[in-house]
C-alpha cells in the first residue's frame, strides 16, 4: 500500500509533459553538439568538420546553430529545474 501512494505523485501530467520534453530537448541538444564546427579535432572531425577552412568569421548558419543550441540548452536546464520543484512540491506532504 506504501508503494502506491509514493507512485501517484510520479503520474502526474506536468511531470510527464516535462519529462518528455526533457528527452526530445536531450536528443536535440545532443545533436546540435555533434553537429557543430570543430575547432580543433573533436567529434565533429568525424562529420567531415575538420576539413574546411575557415577564414576568421563565422557563417550564418553557424551563428545560428550556436543560437539553437543556447535555446535548446535552456529549455534543457529549466525542465530540470521545472522537475526538481515539482518532484519537492509532490514529496513535501
């Protein structure tokens, strides 16, 4: 019976509405990472990215991606958050 009532907290909809925004965020972000210019060898090289040349600027779509990344990675760290809160709020009764 103790089981159970610690479950019902976890079944929540904000909390699973966050976690799977959490997970295709993780993905996301993952790949933006990958995806990015190396600067120096690194898992981008494998893509290819350690074969141009760059002549001191950053492309447009480079600056963009850096953008996507920041975003995703916000969104990223406030469901951590957003979770945190509401994992403490389900727990504290």
């Amino acid at each position: 019976m103790y089981g159970v009532t610690l479950l019902v907290p976890l079944l929540s909809a904000p909390i699973i509405a966050l976690t799977i925004i959490l997970i295709i965020s993780s993905l996301l972000l993952t790949a933006a990472i990958l995806i990015h210019k190396g600067r120096g060898g690194g898992m981008s090289d494998l893509f290819g990215g350690g074969m141009s040349t760059s002549l001191g600027g950053s492309s447009v779509a480079e600056r963009n991606l850096d953008r996507a990344t920041v975003i995703v990675g916000l969104i990223w760290a406030a469901c951590i958050i957003a979770l945190l809160l509401l994992y403490r709020s389900s727990f504290s009764v």
